[in-house]
C-alpha cells in the first residue's frame, strides 16, 4: 500500500514538471513573444488625426525602440 501511495506522488510530481516546463516552452516561443510585444506595443502605433508629422515621426520611433526592447533585440 505505501508503495502505492509514492507511486502516486511521483506520477503527481512528474506531471507537474512536464506541465511546467511544456508551459515555459510555449510561453517563451518567439511567436508567443513577438504577439505580446505587438499587443503592449498597438496602442503607439495609432495615429491621432491632429498629430504632427514630426511628433508622429518621435513617436513612432519611441514605440519602435520599446518593441525591440521588448523583443530582446538591440537596434542600431
């Protein structure tokens, strides 16, 4: 019966890993980080009608500069 018991609670913990690390794996996938990235990022992306060109030009480079930042990508 303890046998048993410890059969269980290693199946449990083996689950628990696999689930773990199969998450990790999908969560930090380049697809899955460039979607998030695009969603954080979206919303500098829009251009207000009564924007300058020359705040817009900022603008877009500012969000440019976050997205690769959160990409984990240097840009020169």
């Amino acid at each position: 019966m303890e046998s048993f018991r410890i059969a269980k609670l290693v199946v449990f913990i083996s689950s628990l890993s696999y689930l773990g690390v199969t998450f990790l794996k999908n969560y930090n996938s380049p697809e899955n980080i460039e979607k998030r990235c695009m969603l954080k990022f979206e919303k500098d992306f829009k251009n207000p009608l009564d924007t300058s060109r020359e705040e817009w030009d900022q603008i877009l480079d500012l969000a440019d500069k976050n997205y690769f930042k959160c990409m984990g990508k240097n840009q020169y």
